[in-house]
C-alpha cells in the first residue's frame, strides 16, 4: 500500500512537472503592469505566441506578444518610448503598455484582453465572436497558470 502511494505521489509529480513545461515562466521577471498580474501577461504571451520570441501570424503581429508593427510605433510615440517590437523583452514592454492603456481606456480587464485581440475599433460582431473566443483561451490558461504556481510572486 504504501509502495503504491510512492508510485502515484511520483506519477503526480511527474505530470505536474510536464504540464509547467507547458506554460513556463520565463520572461516573469521583467513583466512589469499597473494593473494586470504577471500570471495573465503570461497567459497572454502562451496564447498569442505559445513563447516563440519571433512568432509572425499572417497578417504581420510580430513576437511574444504578438504586436502589429503600426501598434508598436503608435505606442512608441503615445508614451514617448523607444522599444523595438522585434526584441522579445521589449516586445512584452510594448505589449503591457499597451494592455495597461486598454484598460485605462475601458476600466474592464475582458473588454481590454477582447480589445487586445480585436482592437478597440473592431464590430460588435467580432467582439462577441473573435474577442470572447480569444478571452475563453487566455481565462483557461490563466487557469492554469494560477494552479499550477499559485500566486504572482514567484
């Protein structure tokens, strides 16, 4: 009986150590946000890159976070900063900003995860097909993260 506790206490332990391999933690240090918990940038950067630093989608969004390169000089310009889209540390840097003025904009943290996927300008209609189908992915990642590392101070 008791040999069997070990086997499924190591099994457990196994698969916890499989699925973190899955949604890592890398780049937690420099997440930096007023408002949204290091946990949910991650979740953000699983769902839009899965953590490939040069990830391109088809219409042009660039990096970890999945930046459109207007987007990038638009909030270069609005915050008087200079990052550089293509570098993974500052393409995160750009892509919080830009989170943190979404929600300064809407004072909801889902209307600005939507927005983030859809732009603040998108339809009615692509807010409650393309935004609410991109919310569900990063609320179950979140999920995840959250069970699996409890808390933003790792």
């Amino acid at each position: 009986m008791r040999l069997m506790l070990i086997i499924v206490n190591i099994i457990f332990l196994m698969i916890l150590y499989f699925i973190s391999q899955l949604y890592p933690v890398k780049y937690f240090d420099i997440i930096s946000s007023k408002y949204f918990d290091k946990l949910l940038i991650l979740s953000v950067i699983k769902v839009e890159s899965n953590f490939f630093p040069n990830a391109e989608s088809p219409l042009g969004a660039f990096g970890l976070m999945q930046l459109m390169p207007n987007t990038a000089e638009w909030l270069n310009k609005k915050f008087f900063v200079q990052y550089d889209y293509r570098k993974p540390v500052e393409n995160i840097k750009l892509g919080v900003l830009y989170l943190d003025y979404l929600y300064e904009l809407t004072k909801s943290f889902d209307k600005s995860l939507i927005f983030y996927n859809t732009g603040p300008n998108a339809t009615e209609e692509t807010i409650k097909t393309s935004g609410n189908k991109y919310l569900n992915k990063i609320m179950k990642s979140y999920f995840i993260y959250k069970l699996l590392y409890w808390s933003d101070d790792l």
